[in-house]
C-alpha cells in the first residue's frame, strides 16, 4: 500500500510539472531578411553570414509578428545587443545573429 501511494504521489508531481511547465518556442511568422535573403518563418538562432557584400554589419528586416532580439556571437549567445520591432530594418555587426524563438 505504501508503494503504490508512494508512486501514486510521484505520478501526481510529474503530471503537475509537466502542466506548469513552459510550453517550447514557437517559430515567428513572417519573414526575416538577412542582407536581402528571405527566411520564411524561421525558427532558431539565424546566423549572418560573413558573405562579400558584408563589411561591417548586417542588415536585418523584420517582417514578422514579433520582435527579436540581436545578437553580436554568431550564435545567439551572451546578451542581445538590440531587439528589433516588427516591420523596421536594423543592424548586426558582421557574425553576428538573430533569435527568432
């Protein structure tokens, strides 16, 4: 009786846990431009590629439902350097990315 109590009882936590806990990321919708490259509702850290018609920086565009935050790593490490509303252009520095959820 006591073990079925016992595991009755962790049955219950884990089912509580699982219901409070944050749901995962969802993807933006829209499109995230990168120097002119479209990205259809992306999802993840977007890496601003070190291309020839890069020299210092990056020009982002938000076209999605959601601001983002920038990032100067290449993989959306460390704090965001700026966030991005949606329908604005911005900048990264060169290497540097964007989260998108």
């Amino acid at each position: 009786m006591i073990r079925t109590a016992g595991f009755v009882g962790a049955l219950a936590v884990a089912g509580a846990v699982a219901m409070l806990a944050p749901g995962t990321a969802n993807a933006v919708t829209g499109i995230v431009g990168l120097n002119g490259e479209a990205h259809q509702d992306p999802t993840g850290c977007l890496l601003a590629d070190n291309t020839l018609l890069t020299t210092f920086q990056i020009t982002v565009s938000n076209e999605t439902d959601t601001p983002l935050p920038l990032f100067a790593s290449g993989d959306c490490s460390g704090d965001p350097i700026g966030q991005l509303e949606p329908g604005r252009l911005g900048y990264v520095p060169k290497g540097g990315s964007v989260f998108t959820g």
